[in-house]
C-alpha cells in the first residue's frame, strides 16, 4: 500500500472521528442541560479559546515547516546537479588522456543519481544505489588525485577540481539527510489528539440547538482532515500526490550535456 493511499484514509478516519467526537460533545452538552436548564457551564470561553489557539499554533507550525522543507528538497536536487556539472566541466584542467576514463566514470555517476530516488518506496534498491553512487564518488576521487598529481598537469588542476568533487560528494549526504528530516511523531499525535478535543468542543457549543445541524460540524472536520493529509504529503514528497519528481529534469537535462 502506497503513502499516498495510507494519508487518504488516515486522513479519512481523522474526518469520522472528529465527527463521532463532535456528536459526543453534543451529547455531553445535552445531558448537562438536561441537569441545569439554565445553560452550559459559564467561563467555558478561556478553555475553549485556548484549545483552539493551541491547534492553530500547531497547524501553522507543522505545515510552515512541512513547506519548508519541502523546497529544501526541491533546491538540493538544483544544487546537486550544479555541484556536478561544475566538477565535470572541470574535468578539462586534468591531462587529456585521463579526461575520457574520468567524463565516463560522471557519466555513470549521474545515471545512478537519478534512479537512486525514483522509487525510494523500494529500499533496497535504493540502498544498492546509494552503494553504487559512493563506489563511483570513490573512483572519481582516486582518478581526480590521480591525475591533479602528475607533472603535466597545470598547478590550478587541484586547486579548482578537488574542492568541486568534494561538493558533489557531500551534497549527497545532505540530500539523503534530508529525505529523513521530519518532526517528531508526537507532533503528529498531538495535532491529532487536539483537532479532535476541538471537535468535542464543537458539539458541545451546538448542544443548545434543539436540531441537530452537522453543516458546520462538517466543514470544520473536513477542512482540518484536508490540512492534515497536505502537511503529511509535503513531508513525504516522492510518495504521496505532491511531489519534487519534476525537479530530476534538471540532472536529466545535465546528464543529455554530458558528451
């Protein structure tokens, strides 16, 4: 089962328990009606106002950083293929017979990035990638060191390629931290826990209605329901229905530059 099909229904079964624990805050205010008919407790507002700053504060929290990190990740993908293509071009300072084996070796070395995040739902194949793109960091170093050292080869060859490899290999580190960068699953939990304290809230201020109206018991549900699955979605952006897959045109287009 895919991510996307697991935040629809996580986000679905949030919309029916916000409603159940709306329907169970009308009912607790009916019962405390019927015990007092002069009305709900007084001095509510503080709490209620309270609870709902809370969820505001945790939504915005929660979905400003999903966001956030969201264009990390989109801007990791442009500064590793600029990382790459400055190395390679740099390439042309090493003696011209150790250009071809080292052009060859990128080549390689751009292909195994793009499949490495093609399908991150299958880790194992993503793990081997990730092997492989490191296999081939170290080959391209070995060759780079290689040929920065022999005589022929201009003083400024180390100075400017060196530092670029260097670049290139550690954003790959950057960007596989990033994949794993989400905040702590009690913050999920917790803006769960409080959209559905709000929901109870929500019934129990309808309580004094003598009909049941669910039209706003609905669209509260459902719009926070919605909002939770985005902030999921953004968090997880090569599994669900927002995705950065449109961003490896830029290591496409780099790897097509690479003759």
């Amino acid at each position: 089962m895919n991510l996307a099909l697991i935040a629809l229904l996580s986000a679905a079964c949030l919309f029916f328990s916000m409603l159940i624990f709306a329907e169970m805050g009308r009912r607790i205010g009916i019962a405390r009606l019927a015990r007092d008919p002069e009305g709900l407790a007084k001095g509510s507002g503080a709490a209620e106002a309270a609870v709902f700053g809370l969820l505001g504060l945790l939504i915005a929290f929660t979905f400003s950083g999903a966001a956030s990190r969201f264009e990390d990740r989109r801007n990791l993908i442009n500064a590793e293929a600029n990382a790459i293509g400055t190395a390679y071009l740099r390439i042309d300072l090493v003696p011209a017979d150790a250009q071809p084996e080292m052009r060859a070796l990128f080549r390689r070395y751009v292909d195994t990035r793009t499949a490495t995040y093609q399908n991150v739902a299958d880790l194992t194949a993503v793990k081997a990638r990730l092997a492989e793109g490191a296999a081939l960091q170290g080959d391209i170093w070995t060759k780079a060191w290689s040929a920065c050292r022999r005589p022929e080869a201009p003083t400024q060859a180390a100075m400017l390629l060196l530092p670029a490899l260097n670049e290139m290999i550690d954003i790959t580190t950057t960007r596989a931290t990033a994949t794993q960068n989400h905040p702590p699953l009690a913050v999920f939990l917790l803006l769960v826990g409080v959209s559905l304290v709000g929901a109870l809230l929500v019934g129990y201020g309808t309580s004094p209605n003598k009909e049941r109206g669910w039209f706003h018991t609905v669209v509260f549900a459902a719009v926070l329901s919605l909002t939770v699955y985005v902030i999921v979605d953004l968090e997880f952006p090569r599994l669900g229905l927002i995705r950065i897959d449109a961003e490896d045109q830029v290591l496409y287009d780099l790897r097509k530059s690479m003759r």
